[in-house]
DNA sequence: CTGAAAGCGCTTACAG
DNA sequence: CTGAAAGCGCTTACAG
C-alpha cells in the first residue's frame, strides 16, 4: 500500500495526499478530511525510505561508542536520545567494540544511510576513519573528549583542570603514594590531559609524592586486575585515582576482595560520576562529567551545525569535584600498620 | 554525487555499476576492475535510502526498550548488536522510556521505515500498540518475556520454575519471614509467573512461610525506597527476594547503609545476573538469565523468521541459580537479636 | 486550493 | 557479458 491508493481512495491526486502528510496549509478542510480518514482506514504509514531519497533528509543522528556496555557511555547515550527525540531526530547507535574493521564498516553505512549528523565518542578512531569523516564532510561533534588537529568541534570539560584539582585533594588529605590508573596506553587526548594534570599537581606540590601508573582498558575487570597486581607487588598506595569510574569500581572491589577498608586503609577516587559511582559501596569519590549537560549541549550544538557552517572548535562544560565516601586522611604509621596487618 | 557519476567515469551503464556493486557475477573482470577503480577514486558509496526502496529490504531490526539504562537491557543490546551484525543486520534501538507515546511514535516511524523485523522487551507495551504490531504484520519476537493471546513468538527463561526454585533455595536455608519485592503492579506475564513461582514454593512448603509483597518499577531507587519503608514499619524479613538485580541491589544498598550485615543479618536474592550482580559487594545471589543465550537466540529466530512463516511459538533457554555471596543459613533468634541490635 | 509531471538514486526484468 | 527502460514511493516546482 502506498500513496497511491490514499489518493485513490480519498478521491485526490497524490500531491494532495502528500500535501496532507507533511501539514501543509493550501488543502481543503473537505479535502484534508478525506485524506486523513482514508489514512486511518487503511493503516497508511508513508515510507520513510522514499520521503528520504527525495528530501535527502533522514533526521537520524549516527552515534559511534566504542563499547555500550559502560555506564558512562549508556547513560549518555540514554540522555542523548531523549534529547534528540523531543527535537525531532533519532539516534543511530553503532557499537563498534573497539574494533576498526567494525568502526569503518558502520560509518561506511552511516554514510550510504546519508545520516544528517555524527557523534563521536571514541578518540582511539582510527586515522583512516577520521580521514573517512572528513571526506565525507558530515556534521559531526565528539562528545566528552576531542581529536586533536581534526577540526572537529568538541564538547567536554576541562580533563586537566580536573584531575589536577582532584589530585590536590588528595595530596591536601596526606597521601604521598599515590596509584594512578589510566585507561589505555596509546595516545589520546583525554588521557594525556587527565594524566597532565595529575602529573603536574603531583610534580609541583610542596610535599614529596611518589607515584605509579598503570595501563589497562576501561572495564571494572581491568581495574581489579591492575589493583590486583601492584597489591601482589606489595607496593601498597595510600590512594587510588582511576581515570574512571569502572575502573575505580573495580580496584575497589578488588581491595575490597582482598580485605582492605575504604577508606580506612586506602582511599579510592574515580572519573565521570556515572551510574556505577553512586550505587557501590562506599560511594566513590568522583570527577563529575554532568552527563545531561554534556548530552544537551552536544546534540544541540551538532543540530545547530547542521546546515549552518561556522562551528566553534571547543566548548568546555563544567566539571565538578563530588566529594562522597571513598576517601579519608592518610593517617601517618597507622595506615600502614593496617596494611601489614591485612597481608599476614 | 551518485551511481550514474561512477558510470560515467568508468564508462559502463549504471546497470553494470550496480552488479559491481553487488556482487554480481556476469561482469566483464575489465569492466569490473574500472568501476572498481572509480569508486575509489571518487569516494563513492551507494544510496542506502536509494537502495532499500527498490529492495524492499533494510536489514534493519528495530529493538523496543523500555529503559536502556537497566543493566540487563544494555547488557543484551550489546550482546544482540555483535550477533545481528555479523549476519549482516544491524539495530535501530528505541527507548520508550515507558511512556506510551513513544512507543507509538518509534512504532510508527519503525513502520515508515520499513524496518526487516521486531526484537520486543517491554512487556507492559499499551493495547494499542500490540494492536499496530498485528496490523502492519512485520515479523517480531519477545525477547526475555512474552505477551499472553498475542500470536508474538518469544524466546525466554521459564520464569515460573526458576522463581519457584530461588525461593525453596531461601526455604532451605531456614528462611520463613521473605519479602518480595517485585516491579511494576501491572499485569504482565513475567511478573505473573515470577510470582507465582515464588507463591507455590512459600504456601507448599513443609514450613510455615511469612511472607510481604511489595511493589515499585525495577530500578535500584525502586529497590532502595521498598526496603526503607519495609524498614521503616520495622517488619524485618530474613531474606528479600526481588525480581531483578537493579531491585535487589537498591534493597541491599539501603540495607547496607542501615547498618545491617549481608547475608549475616539479611539475605538478599536477585533476578537476572546482570553485570551489577557480580559487581555489587557482597556479590549476589541471583537467577541468572544467559544473556548470551538469549540474545543470540532470539535475534537468529527472528532472522530465520524473516520471510518465513512458520514460527513457533514460545522457545525455553534454561535458567540457573548463581549461588554467591549474599545469602546465608538462617540462624533462627540470633539473627533475630541482630536486627534488635541495629535498631537500637 | 489542486494536479500532472519530473526526478531522487538505485535495482531488476528483458532483450540482445 | 551488457545496457535501455521501467519502477520503487515519495516531494517539489510549475502551471492553472
């Protein structure tokens, strides 16, 4: 069934009937009556795909994530939908898993679906995938992070600023021997700002502070395991500062495992605030990306670029330090008395 | 720029262009090597819009979700896009955020759209709704749940028996005050058969049973609210049973922070074996639904059911009970005096 | 206010 | 092996 038979139907040409379907004023209340009944009758739905191929419109957004399956990118993304829709555009989620055949081959149908616009969220895209984007020359905004001499516009905070404030909060509570936990080792600007900004407030701090870094992926799994090497190591860390919060999660669960207190023994903080911070026990400690906030500004500012050609390069949103359960004042000897007690 | 560019560079017909395109034996290796050659050049990717309207087809499975932000539904999203794209379809995920009117609107424009098929996972989906489905006829399926009299094809556990097992699990132990703790008061099959699961184990049993039922949605606030108030009226059950792991972890959180020891004092069972069951700490007791199972399952069937039209009705993946940490033997008036003891 | 005609970018018989 | 033509289901000038 198609526009033809409405028209057929209701006794108007097609013209009509399309007239009616996109709210056009020009159409008799007669006419428009008898489209629209006709319509409902016969459970008309006009085709997307055929409106599309003339419009060259699509109204859907496409979304590359590297991997759904982390709290941080899921809320975001559920917060980016509900945004989207209520202005009238849907979002076309593509999982890429971290792998680059997965992330080429959905932008290669991104790209034959003529989405309207793209957001990016995995600054580890691969050269040949950015060089894709901008032959392309879609509209397109990366969200929570940024590719460096890309001239893709980014909305995020201040990684920088950040980090180092939530290191001087844990220099400010005593700890000297701090654990940092990063994502993956390969170079992206997120993690080169947050680890800066630890470095310097580390670096430059009137007190002696000694310092590890480790490399893993995102995951919880990836945070228990890094913790759970330096604790066999039996260099033990007053604080931990992973650079999120599944990854906090699981160097807390993996202290937790091995019968630490926190933060009684070892304080622990993490990076984004999403969902899994505020529902483990103790409450992390946590930099807070304002998920709605990121969320709203980039769909609205990707929209807004879309059809219009002067894009700003960066837009920063304010972050937030959250000051919950997961940390305490290193307590000189005592401290350490407890770990020896927890090891023997 | 579009095919008839790639057939004039290369100088073949666009009808020569297209078999390229597709794969088509019957071309010439010379004309197919200057066509290849051209698309390369010009950076050419087919219309998709173009395409699917002349096909028919868009290898498109639209998903309706009720809330991605549940850690069993991005679970088994996740876990559906890796299958469904490696046969080659990929996902149109709709968040209704349970209101009806989404629904409706993500329907009708999965309609317009002319998506191949229907993964369903909201079982309390309006009338109307249901209705629309039967009307239009795409294929579709319930994935984790079912819709009774609804003709809809369903791939889940058999949640009757797997409550029913959980609950004599809790019996056994010496438990005989149980709270449940279940979703939404609304009728839908999941909840029914849960429930009744849960009432054949506690009024058959050799023991006399006490038991409260309480009702919320299926969020961890959800959880957290119902144990306060359970809490509040000063009834203390031995053991809690909720019908998913956001539940359960939302009742053990605010258990946790009232001061009370799981399972020493209370024990707590889930439903689901979602990936906060085994990240919450004491790690939770739960049924587990195999994710994996399900999702490839249920998008292979409904592949399979594309274009064909025998289906059968309702398919059983086998359920299991993960027996960890957060239950333990009910020690008859000493955990009594416990929960006195926290009181005061 | 209304409709006939052209066109969006493909694929698919059909004929050769 | 190859191409001209029709057609998928819409929208959009254009003319009235």
């Amino acid at each position: 069934m198609n526009i033809n038979d409405v028209a057929q139907k209701s006794g108007v040409s097609k013209t009509t009937v399309s007239r009616v379907l996109n709210n056009e004023k020009y159409v008799s209340d007669e006419k428009r009556e008898k489209v629209l009944s006709a319509i409902k009758e016969l459970g008309y739905a006009p085709n997307w795909v055929a409106r599309s191929l003339v419009t060259k419109k699509t109204n859907l957004i496409g979304v590359i994530v590297p991997e759904v399956d982390l709290s941080f990118y899921y809320s975001i993304i559920s917060e980016m939908e509900r945004i989207a829709f209520e202005r009238g555009y849907k979002l076309f989620i593509c999982n890429t898993l971290h792998r680059p055949e997965k992330e080429i081959e959905y932008l290669s149908l991104l790209k034959e679906m003529r989405v309207d616009g793209l957001i990016l969220m995995h600054e580890e895209m691969s050269e040949q995938s950015i060089k894709e984007i901008k032959k392309w020359g879609i509209t397109s905004l990366f969200l929570s992070g940024e590719i460096l001499n890309s001239d893709i516009p980014s909305v995020l905070i201040d990684n920088y600023a950040a980090s180092k404030a939530m290191t001087e909060y844990l220099i400010q509570l005593g700890h000297k021997k701090i654990q940092f936990i990063a994502g993956n080792e390969s170079e992206h600007a997120t993690l080169n700002s947050r680890l800066a900004g630890f470095l310097e407030a580390v670096q430059h701090s009137s007190e002696e502070i000694t310092y590890k870094i480790a490399y893993g992926d995102y995951t919880m799994e990836s945070g228990y395991e890094i913790m759970k090497k330096t604790l066999e190591n039996k260099k033990y860390p007053t604080a931990v500062f992973a650079i999120s919060d599944d990854l906090a999660v699981g160097a807390m669960n993996c202290l937790l495992d091995y019968g630490f207190q926190i933060p009684k023994d070892i304080s622990v903080v993490g990076f984004d605030a999403s969902k899994i911070s505020i529902v483990c026990r103790p409450r992390l400690t946590t930099v807070e990306q304002p998920i709605e906030l990121l969320a709203k500004t980039g769909i609205e500012k990707l929209i807004a670029n879309i059809g219009s050609s002067i894009k700003e390069k960066k837009t920063y949103v304010p972050y937030q330090l959250l000051i919950r359960e997961s940390c305490a004042r290193f307590k000189g000897g005592e401290g350490l008395s407890n770990l020896e007690r927890i090891r023997h």
